[in-house]
C-alpha cells in the first residue's frame, strides 16, 4: 500500500509539471506497466484529481481544471518561490490579498521543513515595507490582467486626477506596479493614443468587449519608463525648462525621476523637469552637483530666491 501511495504521489507531480504525458511516458518514468498507469490515473480521479485522457495517436494525459481545488504538489524551489510570494503580498496594497496572504502563509510555514523556512527568512530583508498606497480590489485587478491577457476589448468608468468622471474604451496591454500603486497600460480608442490609467480609479463594465489584436509596441523594460514617465507628467502642477552645463549622463544618474534629456554639446544639455511645489523641484536641482540655468519659470526662481536666502541666514556672521 505504501509502495502504491508513494507511485500515485510521484504520477501526480509528473502530471503538475507538464500539460500533456502520454502513457507511455508515464509508465518509463514510474517504471510500471501502461495498464499500472491507468489504475493508478482512476485512483487520482477518486481522490478529486482531474486528469483527462485524449486516446488515439496523439493521446496521453493531462491534469485538467476542477471546481475544487485538490492538493498541490511543489518541490523545493517552488514552495521557497511560494513562499517568498506570499510574504510579498501580505504587504501588498491590494485589499483584503494581505490578510488572505497572511493565512496561505501561515499554513505553508506550518509544514515547510526547517531547511526551507531558513530559506524563506532569509528574504526577510529584502522585502518591501507595508504599502501605504490606495487599496485595489482585488477583483478589478483580476479582471484587467484577465482582459491584458486574453487580448479583450476593455470598459470602464475612470476618475481622473481632477474628480472629473470618463468612460474610456481602450484595448489593455500591460499591467505596472509603481511606487505602490498599480497602472494600466492600454491603447485608447477614443483618443486614439497610448495612455496610462491608474487602477484604484478604474470601475470595469462587464462583460468585456472584443478581441483585438495587440499592436507593436517597444520592449517591456521600455514600457515601465513610459508609464514611470507618464504617471509623473500627469500630476504635475508646473513645470520648467532647465539647461545644465554638464555631460547628459551626468543627469540622468542624479536625478531621482526619469526625464527626457536634450544633448546641447559636451558638457551641456536641457531637460523639461515638473512637480508639484516649486520649493521641491529646487532642492532637487541643487543635488545636481552642476551650474544650470532657469528658463521660462517665474516660480521655479522664486523657490531658487528663497531657498538662497534661507541658507544665507542659516550662515554665521563673518568675522
């Protein structure tokens, strides 16, 4: 009986680790008989497991979907992988995914071998703290990924920055995780442009519409700067013009947002920075480490008066 149990273990593994086995395969790997196979894929369906058979040349098994949600078999890596997910969600920003993290953990940890659960704590350290980010319901969340993935058509009420309400029709193409919120990136039909919606503001309408097919876009690490990028555009109150006598490399590396950066020569270049109070904008160029130049942006020399004379009188008298 043993022998058997740790057989039907060992079949099931198998059959969670690739889509499609034919029995025969099977049968070389267990080191049984195809007949031993499929005695032992009637047990698993006894259990709940449910494995559909395709016969044929082209026939075999696979473990198909069910409407409960049997035991999962995971290997070392994989329940490290798990759980390392797990912690990274319980200080999620999405609602009630870091309560429900906190519990699949707790169950995990309870059966993790010690060898394992040293593996887990030692990712302690690297993990995020607690979001502090607007909440996202969990199902909205589900139904744009599902919507980015299946290449449909997305509906859906949007509460721009400004309060005002809008009804957009856009084909989604990525979801983003910044700076403790979620983004979409979608095509939208209306405005006929790329454009980039924050979730928590998103109020889907089902049922999807159509599919479509995904138009070209630049490669993935391209798309997290355009909406890094976009997401910093669409928020700013202000913005100014800047030319700064130094390398454009030189800039890109001290400032703390990604810009668009105009080569000028050698040792000059112009950048179009934004943010919401002046006051910020000018600490941030005197981190620069360069001279630079104010053009066009009565406010940003305000904050640069200011910020001058605050420090003169921070200064000692000088003897």
């Amino acid at each position: 009986m043993l022998e058997t149990s740790a057989r039907l273990l060992r079949l099931l593994s198998l059959l969670q680790s690739r889509r499609d086995w034919t029995g025969t395969e099977l049968a070389e790997r267990l080191r049984v008989t195809t007949r031993t196979i499929r005695n032992d894929i009637d047990r698993l369906r006894e259990l709940g497991y449910p494995v559909e058979a395709k016969s044929g040349v082209d026939g075999g098994y696979r473990l198909g979907a069910s409407g409960a949600l049997p035991p999962l078999l995971l290997d070392d890596e994989e329940a490290v992988a798990v759980a390392v997910g797990l912690r990274t969600a319980a200080s999620s920003s999405i609602a009630g995914i870091d309560e429900t993290a906190v519990r699949a953990l707790t169950k995990l940890q309870q059966i993790l071998p010690s060898r394992l659960r040293h593996r887990v704590s030692a990712f302690q350290h690297t993990l995020p703290v607690p979001a502090r980010g607007p909440l996202v319901d969990p199902d909205v969340l589900t139904v744009i990924a599902a919507a980015c993935r299946d290449h449909e058509r997305l509906r859906f009420d949007y509460d721009s920055h400004g309060g005002a309400a809008t009804r957009r029709d856009v084909e989604p193409y990525r979801l983003v995780s910044l700076r403790q919120r979620w983004y979409l990136m979608a095509w939208d039909m209306d405005r006929d442009d790329w454009r980039t919606f924050r979730v928590d503001r998103i109020h889907p309408r089902t049922p999807t519409g159509p599919r479509f097919t995904p138009r070209p876009i630049q490669p993935d690490a391209d798309i997290a700067t355009r909406v890094e990028r976009s997401v910093g555009e669409a928020t700013w109150r202000f913005r100014a013009r800047v030319i700064v006598h130094a390398p454009a490399a030189h800039v890109r590396q001290r400032l703390p947002i990604q810009v668009d950066i105009e080569e000028l020569g050698a040792d000059r270049c112009a950048f179009e920075p934004g943010s919401d109070n002046p006051q910020q904008l000018a600490l941030y160029l005197g981190m620069l480490g360069a001279d630079f130049e104010i053009v066009d942006s009565p406010e940003l020399a305000a904050a640069l008066r200011d910020l001058i004379a605050r420090y003169q009188r921070a200064l000692p008298a000088p003897e």
